[in-house]
C-alpha cells in the first residue's frame, strides 16, 4: 500500500487591521466578513495609533474582537524605527522606554507577536555593510533588542523585527542575517519579511531572497508592486496579482516550508497609475492567494 502523502499545510491570512477602513468596528466586521480571523494592529484604533491607545480604549478593542470571534495575531510598533545618530542615552529613553507600554497593551490585547522595527543610519545612506556600520557607529545598539526582546518574552509574547524603507538597517538579506549573528540565539527575536520593503532597498524579490532570510523569519508581509526600467526599480503600486516579482512561487515555497503560519498583507507602495484599482485591493488579493493556495484558510 502506498504511503499516504502528508496533510497540507494551513495558513491563515491577516492585513493591517487599518486596511479594512479607518472606523475600528467597521473594519472588524470587515475581517468577518472576508473570513479574517487574524489581526495586525498598527493604527486607526479609536482614531488612534496602538501605542496612543489608554487601558481603557485597549479593553474595548478587545472586547470587540472577542465578539467577532477574532483574535490578536501582532501589534505592530514602530519602535526603535530612529536614527543611530540619535545616540544610546536617547535610544534608551525614547525607543527603548516604550517597549514596557506595548507589553502592557499586549496584556490587554493578547497577540502572539510584538513587533519591532530596525534602527536607521540615516534617510538616503546606503552603506554596502548596513551591520558593520552599526558595529563601528552604534555598537550599543544591539544590547538595546537584547533587552527589548528579553521584556517581551518574559511577558509571554513574541518579539519580531521586520525590514523597513528609508535607511533601515536591514536593507539585504546580508544585513538580516548580520544582525541576528550579533544579537545571538539566546536572544529569541525572529524576523518578520516584509518582501516590498527589502526590494525598495535593492533586493528584487527571489526564491535566493527568500531562502537567505528564511532561518530567522516566522512571519511574512506580501505587497504588489510593478518595476520599471533595467534594474527593475519598484514604480508602480498594485495588487499581488499584476506584481513584478515571483509571489506565486514565493507564497509555495514559505508554505511548504511552514515558515509563516500567518501570511500579512500590506497596501502597496509606488506611484498610483491613473485608473488603477484603489482602495479594494486587499479584496483583491484576499481572492487571488485563495484562488491560487487551497492550504489558506477560506
């Protein structure tokens, strides 16, 4: 008798909750009823950024969600989004100090991730060692994730950093995997792959891409986007389905691997063409992964 072949593996998608409409409770009712289940809390809570939030509005927003049957996937801060330039005494204080309110808010609103974001060496700097620049510049810098990871998880919640624009000091898959060689295994950060970003800063999304970056990566972040030109620049923002890059054999291969049992999307970046779809995009490519991966959920 032949063997059985092994269960297909489930994903579930989420998006950045403010991509379903900037009235909170719309938005929810939006996630049911595109069978979203997963949440990604970033901004136009209450009006309100997630750090913004008090105890109170926190406790609401979850409530509203443990209505709908939802539940917190990752609070997406921006922290530790500065320039290096800005110094340790000032990281500490104003990158560093807001990790304690985003555990705080994640005891109110349960996610399994928190997420940082990669420190910047300055807007247009592009260093061709992004980590040995901050080895030589701000050798500090990595105790600082050090000691954010370390609350996050003595709280019982997750840390990710995931690749920005604008300087980020993980621009290439060779920063990414400098940076977690100097932060250490003990530190118990994973990555968060947010595929347009790293293309913006000069990586065109591969299969090569994917698999650099794949031993530290749990979570993935999918945005379109059309090149332009010989070096395949992103141009145009636009849905998965019209994107430049391999989504499709990306997309197989992260859920093949198990790498990202929850896949994100994001709102394109690039130039809107005129008469290019707008705002329902995310509808749009809800519809075409689900099309394309009978292993995500419907």
């Amino acid at each position: 008798m032949a063997a059985a072949e092994p269960a297909s593996r489930q994903v579930r998608l989420t998006m950045l909750s403010s991509m379903a409409g900037p009235d909170f409770e719309k938005a929810l009712d939006r996630h049911v009823q595109w069978r979203i289940r997963d949440l990604d809390l970033k901004d136009q809570i209450f009006g309100k950024s997630l750090l913004e939030l008090t105890d109170e509005e926190a406790g609401r927003a979850a409530e509203l969600i443990r209505a709908r049957g939802l539940a917190v996937h990752c609070l997406s801060t921006g922290i530790f989004h500065a320039e290096i330039g800005l110094g340790e005494d000032a990281f500490r204080r104003e990158q560093l100090g807001p990790v304690r309110r985003a555990v705080e808010l994640a005891g109110i609103l349960r996610p399994r991730f928190v997420r940082l974001l990669p420190a910047k060496v300055g807007v247009g700097q592009s260093p061709p060692d992004m980590i040995a620049e901050v080895r030589s510049r701000a050798p500090w810098l990595f105790g600082l994730y050090r000691q954010a990871a370390a609350q996050i998880r003595a709280a019982g919640f997750e840390p990710t950093i995931e690749n920005e624009v604008a300087g980020s000091i993980l621009a290439s898959p060779r920063d990414v995997a400098g940076f977690f060689a100097e932060l250490g295994p003990d530190a118990g950060m994973s990555y968060t792959w947010d595929v347009q970003n790293m293309w913006q800063c000069g990586t065109f999304p591969s299969l090569e891409a994917y698999a650099a970056v794949r031993p530290y990566m749990n979570y993935l972040h999918l945005k379109g986007g059309i090149a332009e030109g010989p070096q395949r620049r992103l141009r145009w923002a636009a849905p998965l389905e019209q994107a430049s890059w391999p989504v499709l054999a990306i997309v197989r291969r992260a859920i093949a691997d198990g790498t990202s049992p929850v896949i994100c999307l994001n709102p394109s970046h690039g130039e809107r063409r005129p008469g290019a779809a707008g705002p329902s995009d995310v509808e749009r490519d809800i519809a075409f992964l689900r099309s394309n991966f009978e292993e995500i959920a419907r």
